[in-house]
C-alpha cells in the first residue's frame, strides 16, 4: 500500500481512514465533526450492490468475476474478495 498524506496535517501514513491520519482522525471524532470527511471505502452492502449492479452472477464462477469487476470499482481484487467473502458469511448467519 502506497503511503498517503493526511488531509488536514498532511502527515504521511500508509492507513487513512477518511483521510485522516491517527491524530486527525481521532480528533475529528472527538469533536464530532468525522461526518465533514469523505468515506473513501465503501461498506460490504455498498460493494455488493456495485457488483450486483456491474453484472455480477452469483450462479457462475465468482473469482473472475470479482478480478474482472474490482477495477471498474476502484478497488483490487483482493479488497473485492474480502467484501464478498463478508458477504456470504453475514447470508449464512
Ligand atoms: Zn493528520
């Protein structure tokens, strides 16, 4: 993973959440004002809705289904795997 720089101090870090690094991040919570930064990942049902959205079969083969799809969403494929791996445990619960 690629380092980012954080968008309010502009420290770099590897794990920006919203953008933010450790400090902001818990600062912005804090103060309440984490709802003014951007989500940059999206949620599993988010995902799932995308792919659905995209075509996604679930009758046929899922690998490279989620390999040809994880680029149009921005995503690797193995962060498209893991949506879909959560997915399917949170419908076997
Ligand atoms: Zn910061």
């Amino acid at each position: 993973m690629s380092a980012q720089k954080c968008v309010r101090c502009a420290k770099v870090a590897t794990r920006l959440p919203r953008g933010l690094c450790k400090g902001c991040y818990n600062r912005a919570r804090y103060r309440g004002t984490l709802g003014d930064y951007e989500r940059k990942t999206r949620t599993v049902a988010e995902t799932i809705e995308e792919l659905t959205h995209l075509g996604l079969d679930e009758r046929l083969p899922i690998a490279p289904q989620l390999r040809a799809l994880a680029p149009q969403l921005g995503m690797t494929y193995r962060g498209v795997e893991r949506a879909w791996n959560r997915h399917r445990k949170q419908q076997a619960a």
